[in-house]
C-alpha cells in the first residue's frame, strides 16, 4: 500500500512499493482543462488534449 493524493492505494501488479512511491510523487504529465467558474476541472494527457484542441473542445 502507498498514499497518494490523501488516499491508500494498493501497489499495482507489477510494481514495487518503492516504484510506486516514486511514480506517486512524479508530475503529472497532463493539462488541466477547466469545466467553467466553479464547475472545477479534470486532467487530460497531452496526446488527449490535441484532440480536443481539434475538436474545439480546448483553448489552443
């Protein structure tokens, strides 16, 4: 088990404990798209977001 983010997760299969801390503390490598004033946002990957850029769905 590790924490991230205030929560106990289990080690995924495959990994260490030691991996999965470090892949824990790791940045994100996703941009924040923002829902509107209030409404929050969610994370996408870069690859996620040049499709939505193309869908009109983000700000380039």
């Amino acid at each position: 088990m590790f924490e991230q983010e205030g929560r106990v997760m289990p080690v995924p299969d495959g990994h260490s404990q030691a991996q999965a801390e470090r892949e824990a503390r790791r940045p994100s490598d996703g941009l924040s798209l923002s829902l509107g004033r209030g409404a929050g946002h969610i994370e996408v990957s870069r690859s996620m977001a040049t499709i939505a850029r193309g869908l009109g769905l983000m700000e380039a």
